[in-house]
C-alpha cells in the first residue's frame, strides 16, 4: 500500500487518562543520556514515493493505522501519540529511547500529533489540551524548561532525497500553535511593579 509505506517512510523515528496510567505496547533500547528534551511531531508530511521517486505529500492517517505501523517498524519508535479528539496512547517507556529524530533521540521523548502537518490541517482544542496537560506532566517529573520543547521542524534541516528544495521534516508544521501551547504548559511569571 503506497500510504502505509511512505509513512513508514515519512516517520523516524488528548489525553483521557493521566500519561502514567497509559498502556506501553513496545519497548525501545535502554537510555543512556539524561532525558532534556520533548520532540513534537505530526504523522503527515513530505516523503519520496517509493515507486516513482517523487515527492508526496502523507495525510495524517488515523491514530491505529499509525501506532500499528510505527509499531510493526524495529527501527521507529514513538513514547505518545495524541489523537484528533485528545485521545492519548502510549507506546514505548519513556525511560527507553526511540529513534525519532536523527541526533537528538537519546536525550529526548517523542510526541506524535495526528495532524497532516501541511500548515492548513488545524490541531483541535481537544487534541491541544490534551497535548498541553501531557507536556505539563511531562515537564514538571523531568525538570525540562520551556527552551526544551522542540518542534521536529527545529531540529532536522535535511532535504528530501528525491527534491533537493523540499526539506524532509517540516512537522508539526505552520498550523501548530507553538507559542501558545508553550505559553499555556510554561505560564508567564506576573512581575509585581514597586512604585
């Protein structure tokens, strides 16, 4: 199937219960480096089609389609992927590392948004709040500070292989509301004014 091996491709690497009560459905290899890192990723974006060697873009596909793929994959790996509706689900340990984003995997934890990634696919209120109360958790057990959420976009520059003009990871992508999740997991300090 062209769209399930081009996600599988597209990846390298909500929440209804607290992430600590979420199932673990794989494991991943036995961290080395201190976790300081969150990567946000998107499910869909550009890859090259393994047929004709052109660049297409991946839709989001559902939250199953995904875990199931990334999961049937040894060499992907994500720690949580939060559906449309906020519906969050865990997948490998974060004590275990996950190969997500090239350099950065063994100090960082993977969150994957279901979301095309193209800068016009929204991200629900639901899906954001959820994401929002998972970095919260997150954050406050690991001690991470706001300069530690990093989109994948931030940290993977390359090009595609088969378009030299098209970068490879654009995830989330410009609809994700970056500042203003940060701004709501890393609220602003009210500075009291002495007069």
């Amino acid at each position: 199937m062209k769209i399930k091996s081009a996600m599988i491709g597209l990846v390298l690497a909500a929440l209804t219960i607290p992430a600590s009560d979420a199932e673990a459905r794989r494991t991943g290899k036995v961290r080395t480096e201190t976790i300081d890192m969150v990567v946000i990723h998107s499910t869909g974006g550009p890859t090259c089609d393994a047929k004709t060697g052109k660049p297409i873009w991946v839709k989001a596909g559902t939250l199953e389609e995904n875990l199931r793929d990334i999961e049937a994959n040894p060499n992907l790996g994500i720690h949580y992927m939060i559906d449309r509706d906020g519906t969050l689900r865990a997948s490998v340990p974060e004590d275990q590392m996950v190969h997500h984003v090239l350099h950065y995997s063994g100090h960082s934890i993977a969150i994957e948004l279901i979301n095309d990634g193209d800068g016009h696919d929204p991200f629900p209120d639901a899906q954001l709040a959820s994401l929002v109360k998972l970095l919260r958790d997150i954050t406050q057990r690991r001690g991470i500070r706001r300069e530690g959420i990093k989109r994948h976009s931030d940290l993977d520059h390359a090009k595609l292989t088969c378009d030299s003009t098209q970068r490879r990871k654009v995830d989330p992508g410009a609809a994700f509301p970056f500042k203003s999740v940060l701004d709501r997991v890393f609220p602003p300090q009210h500075k009291k004014h002495h007069e």
